[in-house]
C-alpha cells in the first residue's frame, strides 16, 4: 500500500471499518451472526493506539459467519456507518474512482 493510499485509508475508512467491525462484535445474537473471529499477528506491529486490541495491528483477520446472505444485508443496510463505508468505498476504488483516477491503483 503507498503511502499516499495508506493516508486516504486513515481519513476516509478507519473510523468506518472499526465502527462496523464493533458493531456486529458487539452483540451477534442482535446482529443475527452465527460467531465473529477477530485476531491480530502481533510481530508486524500495531499503527494505533485507543482501540480495541484487534483493531490495533497491521495484520489482522475478521471472520464473520452468517446465518444466511439476507440477515448479512439487513443488517448492512440499517448500520448508517456500513452504508457510508460501501457508498465511500466504490467513490474511491470503484471504476471511475479517484483511487483509478489518481493512477494509484490499475
């Protein structure tokens, strides 16, 4: 990742991710997911501080599991923070986007 995406991830998705990722952590049975896994590797380092432990490192793995496609998107449409998350996302990395536009990715 350069540096100049890496500083785009920080201002537009970090607060967003980490604010899903919490959310569907903090209570499955509400969220209607069957289990949540979250670990981090811990020799790569953290890039931040404040939060919870797995949202810290530099190499980490979410696995969500789902009691089906339809609870994953109901639950994606009534969070306001993932809505914004999927709506940004495809703003920058979609076709079109300023990611593409800025040749920073192909």
């Amino acid at each position: 990742m350069s540096a100049e995406e890496k500083t785009l991830w920080f201002v537009e998705f970090d607060a967003l991710v980490t604010g899903w990722m919490g959310y569907l952590a903090e209570d499955t049975t509400a969220n209607e997911l069957f289990d949540v896994r979250m670990g981090h590797v811990s020799d790569y380092g953290t890039f931040k501080a404040g939060t919870r432990i797995n949202f810290n490192h530099n190499r980490e793995i979410e696995m969500l599991y789902w009691h089906g496609m339809r609870k994953f998107e109901r639950v994606g449409r009534i969070h306001r923070g993932y809505v914004k998350l999927r709506k940004r996302w495809m703003e920058i990395y979609g076709p079109g986007g300023e990611m593409v536009k800025a040749k920073i990715i192909a």
